[in-house]
C-alpha cells in the first residue's frame, strides 16, 4: 500500500553534499565545487508501512526535487524500532505546511540552511568563496 496517507515524518535524518572538483589550467589550485544538496526523511504511512525520502537541490537551478527511496530489508524486519526511534522527533503530516510533499520537507528545513545553500548557488557551487 505505497500510496497509503502518511501520517507522520521525521527528517532530515541524513545530509548528504554532491560535489565536483576542479582544477585550474596549470593544475595547481583544486577547488570543490559543490552541485547538490540532499536531505533524508522518514515516515509512517497509515498502513503501518515505513516510508523514506529525498529532498534535493540542485544548486544550478536553485529548485528542490523530492524522489521515494527503497526501504531495505533490514529496515522493514526492524519497522517497528524505527518508528520507536523517530517518532518523538517526527511531525504530524496535517501540521506541516502545503499538500505536497516536497512542500512539507522543504518547510521541516531551517532558514540557515536554505540561506547558505542559496549563497553557494550565487557563487555558483564555489565553497571556498
């Protein structure tokens, strides 16, 4: 029952950073450019199914993505410990703001987040600015 309502969601339980390296003509200065940012969520549905996402900006287009990622089979032999772990830190989906997803997740980030990865999009990626 994928498409069962979700009734909560915790996040973001994971970060992850996509970069790029490059050099200049002469190959003596490096410097990481940064392409993405990725944030990890996770839910229960009202089917009692654990439910996992990923919210990503692209840095290039300044828009957020939201994508469905595979639950293992660890995860789901140990569902119910999970939901014993997130939910004291999870949020009731009805009180999050839009009817989206993405809207949702993108609401559960702080305002430093969003304003440092915009200030890296201006830079164009560039860390080290």
């Amino acid at each position: 029952m994928a498409n069962a309502p979700i009734v909560w969601i915790a996040g973001p339980v994971g970060f992850q950073i996509s970069n790029s390296i490059e050099a200049d003509a002469t190959i003596t200065r490096f410097s990481h450019v940064v392409t993405a940012a990725r944030w990890e969520f996770v839910g229960r549905s009202e089917a009692d199914e654990l439910r996992r996402w990923a919210l990503r900006f692209e840095l290039s287009s300044r828009k957020f993505t939201v994508n469905s990622l595979n639950v293992s089979k660890w995860e789901q032999a140990h569902r119910q410990r999970l939901f014993d772990l997130y939910r004291p830190a999870a949020i009731l989906r009805r009180d999050l703001a839009g009817r989206s997803m993405l809207a949702a997740m993108r609401s559960m980030l702080t305002d430093i987040e969003i304003a440092e990865l915009t200030a890296l999009a201006i830079r164009g990626g560039a860390a080290d600015g």
